[in-house]
DNA sequence: CTAGTGCACTGGTCGGACCAGTAGGCTACG
DNA sequence: CGTAGCCTACTGGTCCGACCAGTGCACTAG
C-alpha cells in the first residue's frame, strides 16, 4: 500500500475551468439569481481565454439550467433561480434510453406518494389540510369540464400534500415523475378505460385520504393513497407487470 | 375562444437543432452506445453549419451525457450508454443551491431504501437473498477494516436489495442519493458519534431485515430498514429535523 | 414630458488558422 | 516472415477576426 497515490492527471480543457468557476459562484452564492455574468467579450478577458472558449462553457451551465442567455441582451447572461428542468430532461432520458415501463413509473410515484401522504399527515396545518379539499372539489366539478381541468385539479392535490410533507425532495421528483407519466398515459390514451368511472372512483378514494390524514391515521392514509393510484393507472400498464404494482397495495 | 392557436415562434437557435437531431437518433437507438458520431468537420458538412455551432452543440450532448469526444481521435465523439452522471450532478446541485438538508436527503432513502425492500419481499430470489447475506457478512468482517470496506459492504447489500426491488429508477435514485449523502457525512465525520457501535447495531439491523424478508414480512422489513437508517444516521442531523424523520418510523 | 430615433453593444454564426495528440498504415529491422 | 518503431493524415481544443440581427438606453425632436 506504499509509495505515494498519485491521480490520473485528466486534460482538464479550458471551457471546463470557466465552467467550475462560475459554477462555483453560483452553488456558493456569490451569485444569486437574476444577477448577470459580465458579457461574452468581458469573460474572455476575465479568464484569458477565447470567446469560443466562454461560449462553451455558457452552453454547458445553460444546459445545466444556471444560466440562460437572450441575443441582444445588453446585461449578459442572466443566473438562473433553479428548476428541476435539468433533472427533468436528464430523467426524461433515462425514461427514454433505459425504457423505463410505465409500471416502474407508476410504482415511483406510488411510492414518493404515498411517504409524502405519510409525513403530510404528521406535519400537515389545518389549511393545508383544507386546501386539500378544495382541490377534490374542484376535481369533482372538473369531472365533465374534461380531462385537463380534472387532471390540473389533481396535481393540484398532490402539489398541496407534498408541500405538507415538506421535503423538497420528493417534491421536485414527484414533479419530475408525474409529466413523464401524463405524457406517457396521453400517447395511450387511446386504450383509456372507463374515463369517468375512473374520475368518479378517483375523487372517492381522495376523500378517503382525507379523511385518514384528518383522523391522523399517516399509515392508513398511505395505503390508501397507493391503491387509489393503483386503480387509477392499473388499466394503462401491462396486464403482466401489475403484480409489481400489486406489491405495493399489501 | 375561437381563432387559431399560434405558437409564440422562439427563435431556435443553430446548436439547438443539432443537438435535438443527435439527441432524437440516440433516444430512438438509431445511434447505439459505443457507435460513433463523424468528426465535426464532418458533422459541419451534413448540418451545414458551421464548426463552432457543431461544438456547442457536442458541448451540450456532453453535458447531458450523451457523448463524449477525446482530442485526437480519429472515430469521432463516441456515443455513451445511459450514465445517471447528469442525474447526479443536476441533483447534487439541487442539493446545493436549494440547501436541501441532510436530514431532508436521509429522509428520501429512508423512502427509497424501504420501498425498493418492501418489493424486495416479493420479488427476490433465493440467489438473491444468500447475496444479501453475503454482504451482510462482509460487513461483520470490514468492522474493523476501516470505514470504507464496510462502507462498500454496507452499498453492496443494499444494491442487492434494490437490485431485487426490481425497479431502475428506485435503483438510480438512490444511487444517486447515497452518494450525495455519503459526501455530505464525509465534511461532518468530526461530530461522529462512536462509530464502531454504530457499525455492529447496523449489522444486527441488517441480519433482522433479512430475516424478516426470508419470512416474506415486507412490511416488517421495510420497518426495520426505515429504524435501522434512522438509527445510523440521527446522530449526524440537526436536532430540531430529526423529527421529520421519524415521522416515518411509526 | 413624451414619442421616436439612433447608437453602442450584445449574443449567434461563420470561416479560417494553429497546435498537440491519436490511430493505423508503412517501413525497416530482426 | 513477424514485429518494433516511425509517419502521416486526421482529430478535437483553442484562438482570432468578422458579420449580422437584435436589444436597451440615452438622446433628441416634438
């Protein structure tokens, strides 16, 4: 084990030294969100590289979603507040290149679902609680406005009981999964089930995890909450990979 | 409501529609891993662009973990397998510019980790579960090696388990989630509590789980690995969020 | 005080140039 | 005949200089 552990001595090229600096800045804090980067032609200096060189580290932190740069713009680039598009477009791929099935999404979802139902019934405020039922209400005057209408009542569920549960986390991923799984669910919309059975049994049981949450029954709501997903989505996913799904229900 | 919906025009840029061409042929398999882009002056003759637009658009794709180019290869960038590295960074800097807490982190694999178990109980096979065992064994054996033997035991037995589980992005996700986690203990090692107790209540932790998967108790065991990771890891969070925490032991 | 105009500057794209490095064919040696 | 070593054609990385369409701001004319 002697001798000294030298590292591989990568050729660090000079766009990726631009890029971790600023960088840097950015995750540190010494820039926040809508400052601006000096101009192209000012960073050259600043780094002492060439404007090529600046131009592609600019492309590699806007892919990364820190920064975003408009033809034109006087100010320079502009640090970006952040989003969860990177990790939604690097997910997306991953859907995409593995073939991640439905049923592995689907199982995500009942999965970060149910642990946010599960803190939610915990940490949950009264409010919270009835801004939950207000978005069950408006999903069940959104069942014959149509499925956008019902769909965005429904999001608007989950958004408030994952903010209830209070981990960004499983916020942004739930986030993240949910429109891969819509957009998926829409190119299959075709062999779509009984929609408003669907939307009728759905409301049911979002009650029933209401109500669980109000009764501070965290486990119950849960369970309930993962059937209920179960239900809604079992008619989308291969008749073989339910059983994965099933794993869940207990 | 009536009239056309037009779509506001954004001005697509140049590198944006490279990337989207190259993006589509990977996604789609037309481009497979380990086949090989033409050379960018090669790649500038068939957008017909020229080659500073083709390299912010080979930037991009690198960023997004598609290619990779090495200087003087004469084949052209390479085409890479799916690698959740672009996952991993844009998560470790949502860890970073959204101050996602440790305890918020340790949470999420509390989640994952008995979720991936939970399905494990159903799904896992004989040959599986002796591999369980082995690493559990090599983690008695790595008490005293150092924290690193039984660091990697201690990853070993749970990408068994999560192997088990059955679903990839369980599997990516708390890849993904470890590692950041892992690094975030690394910076706080001086507040450690004793270590080697901490190591041996983890393996008795682990021998239980196992045991309560052999018997097919899922949800035994996904109860047991959420107490077991919350006794590993509550000495290094904050006081006040352990609360959190345990809102998911019950 | 406002509406309009011009200008200085921006980012996007292009083309050409040079360099260090690689792979694979070629040659000369054993 | 086989192989070690060189050579060359080509690669990606970087730099430079140029042009264009677009933006924001200051300035001007009403």
């Amino acid at each position: 084990m002697g001798g000294p552990r030298f590292e591989p001595v990568r050729a660090v090229r000079a766009y990726e030294r631009v890029v971790e600096q600023v960088e840097e800045a950015v995750e540190s804090g010494a820039l926040s969100p809508g400052e601006r980067l000096p101009s192209e032609r000012e960073l050259m200096v600043q780094f002492s590289v060439s404007r090529s060189t600046v131009r592609e580290a600019l492309r590699v932190l806007q892919a990364r979603g820190l920064v975003r740069s408009r033809p034109g713009d006087p100010h320079g680039a502009e640090v970006l507040p952040f989003t969860p598009a990177a990790l939604h477009k690097s997910m997306t791929t991953l859907a995409r290149v593995e073939e991640l099935s439905l049923a592995e999404l689907v199982q995500f979802r009942m999965v970060l679902d149910s642990a946010a139902i599960l803190l939610a019934a915990r940490l949950r405020t009264e409010e919270q609680l009835a801004e939950m039922g207000r978005a069950v209400e408006a999903m069940r005057g959104a069942v014959e406005a149509g499925e956008d209408a019902f769909g965005a009542a429904d999001v608007a569920f989950h958004d408030a009981v994952v903010r209830a549960g209070g981990n960004k986390l499983i916020e942004i991923c739930t986030d993240v999964v949910r429109s891969i799984v819509l957009k998926l669910i829409a190119e299959r919309i075709a062999e779509a089930p009984d929609r408003e059975a669907l939307m009728r049994r759905s409301i049911h049981h979002h009650e029933e995890v209401i109500a669980a949450m109000r009764a501070g029954d965290g486990p119950l709501a849960a369970r309930l909450s993962r059937k209920a997903m179960y239900d809604y989505y079992a008619g989308y996913v291969e008749e073989c990979e339910r059983g994965a799904l099933r794993a869940l229900l207990e």
